[in-house]
C-alpha cells in the first residue's frame, strides 16, 4: 500500500457502529417563536390544534403576520440571531449560501462541485414555475447539456447533505409509500425557507407583491420543510400524489404514512380552499381524514382538518 493511498484511505475513513448520527434541521416556526420569546404564542396554538377550537382573531393574525415574516426570514439560527439583533439577516442568508458551494466544491470532484451549484441554483426557479408542475427535471438546470447525464448525481449529493429536501411522486394513495414510489418523478424543495426566498430576492416588504406566482411555491417549500424536520429519519424521504391516468392532471401536494393510513395533504397560499384534486383523492382512496393548510381557521369539515398555516408544526402530535 502506497502512502498516498494510506493517506486516502485514513482521510475518508468513517468509525462505523460507533458513531451517533443527529441530524440537526433549521429551527421551524415553533421554534422561531421561542426565539421570539412568543412560547406563550406557541402553548395557545398547541392548545386550539389538540382540542380543533377556534383561536381568538387577534391571535390568528398575530400568528399569521409571524408566519409570513419566518417565510422570507427561514429557520437558520445565523439569520434569526441577526433578525432578533435587527441587523441585515439577508446578509447572513447570502453567507450561508456561499458556504454551500464553497462546500460543494471542497467535498466534490470539480466537475461534479460546478454541477452541483447549477442544480442548486436552478430549484428555486424550477419550484416558481406558477400552475405548471413543479417536477425536478435535470434537463431544465442547463439545456444546452445532457441533463440526466451531467448532473444525475447532484439531486443525491444535495440530498444527502440535507441542502435540498426531496419528495417523490406516488401513484397509487392507499399502498406502502415505497411500494408506489416512481422515483423518476420528484421534487425538490431548499431545505429553508428563508434561503429560498432570498434565491428568489423576495422580502417581507414585496412577498404579497409576488402572492399569485410564487407564493404558492414558497408555502408548498415551507410546509416540506417542516414535515421534514418532524417524520424524516436519515431514510425516510417525502412523497406527492399524481394521478396516474393521462387524461388527469390530479395531484396531491403530500402524502404522509400514519398508523391510521396514508392521509393526503393540500397546501393553499391563503384564504381559498377549493382543491378538486384533493376531493378526487378522497373519492378514490377512502382516507381515514385529510388536511388541508391554509389561512384559514381551525376546524373541520367533510372530513378534512383545516389546519391553519402557522400550525403545521402541531403535525407531530398525528404522525
């Protein structure tokens, strides 16, 4: 054995067995609003989730006005330091974002590194594509290269260095999550909000602006983001319903395993509900109940949960 290889080999060597992996995520809304010093806050939405009351309408809008500034702020402790001292926290999320691909490129082979920050930088765009879907192609990071040659190992380099959360499509709602997956269809989403919006150069003053393009994308990611930190282990990825026929464009925003069944979930931006897609899955596959986040209330009805945006943190207590 060379020296160089010895060299390698003690560079890469990993103590397998003796090791304890915590995977650490960005602070979520609940606790967004503990660094607030809004645990008060937190205690009154727990409460309304567990019993499904209503919550006082000076709480509902306090709570949504939080929520809508953790969206552009995201959970990075960095950031929310920043934002709590009242410095420029965008500054921060432009420095975070720079570690990444100076990351990218010290972990990586070189054409690999370059490969990963074009991926990178093309989910933001590929999340905002307004009603169209929002499938992760590689073909869409450069279309002057082969796509799914060039880059079909960044989506798993990102992935598993937990930059990117990933969700993968199903077809049929009633099965094992993993049996049903068609892991050629998926997407991706930043593993912060906050550092999505900043891609996207969307602040709290101009967000509403951007409300009927991108809004949407930018809730979908924050609600990915908080599933992830509560049902994900180093294995588990999210999932979406598409309807499997041709002539449907159905599809469910997520699907989460449960130890009542597979129980879909339809993000809406705000105040309007109707979803014919999520009616569709409920006709077709018979859920035990289904949810439905948006700005409105609590409540339930026809047996979906509303669960307002703010808590979908209180999901853990279900899964």
């Amino acid at each position: 054995m060379t020296l160089e290889r010895c060299e390698n080999e003690q560079k890469y060597a990993f103590p397998v067995g003796k090791v304890d992996e915590i995977i650490v995520y960005p602070l979520d809304f609940e606790e967004f609003l503990w660094a607030l010093n809004c645990t008060w806050l937190v205690e009154q939405i727990r409460e309304c989730y567990k019993n499904n009351t209503g919550i006082e309408d000076i709480l509902h809008q306090k709570a949504l006005e939080l929520y809508r500034n953790f969206l552009v702020t995201g959970g990075m402790p960095r950031v929310v330091a920043q934002l709590i001292a009242e410095k420029d926290y965008q500054e921060a999320q432009r420095d975070i974002i720079n570690d990444y691909f100076a990351d990218m490129v010290k972990y990586s082979e070189k054409k690999q590194s370059l490969c990963n920050i074009d991926a990178y930088n093309s989910m933001p765009k590929q999340l905002a594509v307004g009603k169209e879907s929002k499938r992760f192609i590689l073909g869409r990071i450069d279309k002057s290269t082969n796509g799914s040659r060039d880059y079909r190992d960044c989506v798993t380099w990102l992935t598993q260095a937990k930059i990117a959360v990933r969700c993968n499509k199903i077809a049929v709602g009633n099965a094992p999550l993993k049996v049903s997956e068609d892991r050629n269809y998926y997407k991706l989403y930043l593993s912060d909000t906050g550092l999505l919006c900043h891609q996207l150069q969307i602040t709290a003053a101009n967000l509403d602006i951007y409300n009927q393009n991108y809004r949407g994308a930018i809730t979908e990611n924050y609600v990915a983001c908080a599933l992830q930190s509560k049902i994900q282990s180093l294995t588990h990825e999210l999932h979406y319903w598409k309807a499997s026929e041709k002539t449907e464009s159905a599809e469910v925003d997520f699907i989460i395993a449960t130890n009542q069944g597979n129980i879909p979930i339809e993000v809406k931006s705000g105040l309007h509900v109707r979803s014919q897609s999520l009616n569709m899955f409920i006709r077709k596959y018979a859920p035990p109940f289904a949810l439905r986040i948006s700005e409105k209330y609590f409540g339930w009805q026809n047996n979906i949960r509303s669960v307002p945006l703010y808590a979908v943190f209180c999901l853990d207590e279900m899964i």
